[in-house]
C-alpha cells in the first residue's frame, strides 16, 4: 500500500469501493436506502452501554445490499455517545456501532442515521434508534410527601420515600420498610420497594386522635436516609372550613385568563387566620374552561384558569379532603 492510499480519508475510501463495483457492472442503483436491522427499543441503565449493537442494512433501489458506504450513527437527544460514530458496510450491507446511553432517565435516548449528499448538500435521515434509560441504583433518599389530614381519616395522598441514582434520576428498586411511631393511627403496606418514579409510598396511613402523627421508614444501609420520618397533625374537622377569599364573581372576556387569580383557604370556626399545609384539589364543573396553573398545598392556595369558548359562567371548585369545598363562579363575555 503506497503512502497515499494510506492517508485516502472515509469518503475517498467509499468512493473506491463503488468505483470497484463498477467495474464488475455491479453499481448501487437508484436511492439508497437503511433498513433498521437490531439494536432498537433496548433498555440500559444510564451511563453504561446498550447490551447489543445497532445494526442497519443499506440497500439500492432494488434490494441489493450495498458494500463499502459510509454510515453516521448521530446521538439527537439524550447526551449519549457512540463507539465509533461511523461504520463502513460490508459485503452484506451492514453497518453497527454501539451506544452508551446519557445520565438522564428524563431525555429520550435517540441515535439517527444520517447523512449530507454529496452533490446537493441535503440532508437526510435515514431511520431513528430508540433507547429507553433506565435508572442506576438508589444512593440516596428523601421523605416524600406533606402528610395532613383529619384525625381519624385517611391521608389522601402518597407518604413514603423517593430514591436517587448517582445521577438525581428517580430510582427503581430500593427496599423500604414504614413503622407508626406515634399517634393512635394505623398504615397498611409496610414493606414497599421504589418504582419507575422513584417512589416508595405506605400502603394507606389513616391518622389517630388530634394531635402529631409520626411515620417512620428504613431502608438498606448503603442508601443514606435524610431525615427518616414524616411528621404530620390531624386536626379536628368540626372546627374548620374551606372559604374563598378571592376571585369570584368576576367577568372576563371568552377563552381568556381572568385577571384576578382564585384564592381559597381554610379558616377556624373561631374564626382565626388561615391555616397553612392543607392539599386543595381543584376541578373544573362547568362552562369548558380549564385549569392553567394550579398550587395544591398552603395559605391562600391559588389557581390559574381560562375560561370557556362560550358565553356564560364558568364553575370552577375547591376542595379539602375531609373539609369541604367550595365553588368559584366566573362569567364569559
């Protein structure tokens, strides 16, 4: 081999081979094409490499495999990156290369087969690889959830822990076990082990008598627990009431945001100021609006809503699991 050929870059090595073929009569015909062969819609854990290749067959117009062409494996979304980048095909038309997926279970994982024509400058997508990031093992956790209810009454929503990967990513498959340490209540689902969205929630958690209610959980030494309880109050619901303290009663053009946001609370009977920490659930009743933005927890909770494409009044409620609700009304011009 002279020095030349040596230092011939990619494409010259690809316009050898097709010169090659020419000789024997056996010139690609028409447009090429890439078939996805293996390699797409695997499973990996983020960081590492995917267990099998990514492996594309290029064939001409009528079918014939097509040797010798340059083929760009293109990490699009995910962070990802590729063994080689490129692949020459053999004598069969197949071309592979390897991925190794990004950090990030959030972004898709994609790797196109791409390529500039030579002549025009066009740019082309031959196909798209797929490649589903799964996250690493839990390294770290946290409490999840703000746990309020009336005494005697179920929590309304999730109380557990949420699991992290070396990445921040949601981790799967971490082991926890809840305990009751204080209040008259009871939990069910004591042994829970994380999923996809890295939590792992207490079967049911219905509080006891008024007062602080204490759920404790543990897990595996090598996964650090910050803060390893939730601590809640169950309050007596004969005292309390959900109100509205602002947004009602207006008017607003149709299909648009009112100006004024809708406040809702909960106050005492005493009536005292309002109480923070409560999980509002907002729906819409009436009139085809929509929610836009919406805060579930605190003092004042407020929410975002357009309203309907039609004339006439729009129902919009708010309620406290246990409480009470309340119902805002807002007319359409």
């Amino acid at each position: 081999m002279s020095p030349m050929s040596r230092l011939r870059p990619p494409h010259v090595l690809l316009w050898i081979g097709l010169a090659a073929c020419g000789e024997s009569g056996t010139l690609p015909r028409g447009e090429l094409s890439v078939v996805l062969v293996s390699g797409d819609q695997q499973e990996a854990v983020v960081g590492h490499e995917v267990a099998s290749p990514l492996v594309v067959d290029v064939v001409d117009a009528d079918g014939n495999p097509v040797p010798d062409q340059l083929v760009n494996f293109v990490v699009t979304s995910g962070g990802g990156s590729m063994f080689a980048g490129a692949s020459i095909t053999n004598s069969e038309g197949r071309a592979q290369d390897y991925l190794t997926v990004g950090t990030s279970t959030a972004e898709p994982q994609i790797v196109a087969i791409r390529s500039v024509d030579p002549t025009t400058g066009e740019r082309k997508t031959y196909g798209e690889f797929q490649i589903t990031a799964l996250s690493d093992v839990a390294v770290s956790a946290l409490p999840y959830g703000v746990p309020v209810s009336a005494a005697r009454m179920l929590v309304p929503r999730r109380m557990g822990v949420i699991a992290y990967d070396q990445y921040l990513n949601p981790a799967s498959g971490a082991e926890v076990t809840f305990t009751l340490l204080e209040g008259d209540g009871s939990i069910t689902g004591t042994d829970q082990v994380t999923g996809l969205d890295g939590v792992a929630a207490v079967g049911s958690w219905t509080f006891g008598a008024p007062g602080t209610q204490r759920l404790g959980m543990t897990m595996d030494p090598s996964v650090p627990l910050a803060n390893g309880e939730l601590v809640g109050n169950a309050y007596e619901t004969a005292r309390r009431t959900v109100v509205i303290i602002a947004g009602d009663g207006q008017t607003a053009p149709v299909g648009q945001i009112p100006a004024e946001q809708l406040v809702a609370g909960v106050v005492d009977t005493d009536p005292s100021p309002v109480f923070n920490n409560y999980f509002f659930e907002w729906k819409v009743e009436g009139g085809g609006g929509r929610m836009e933005s919406y805060d579930e927890q605190g003092q004042g909770t407020a929410a975002l809503v357009r309203l309907g494409v039609s004339p006439g009044p729009n129902t919009f409620t708010a309620s406290v699991y246990g409480i009470g609700s309340v119902t805002f009304t807002i007319t359409g011009q």
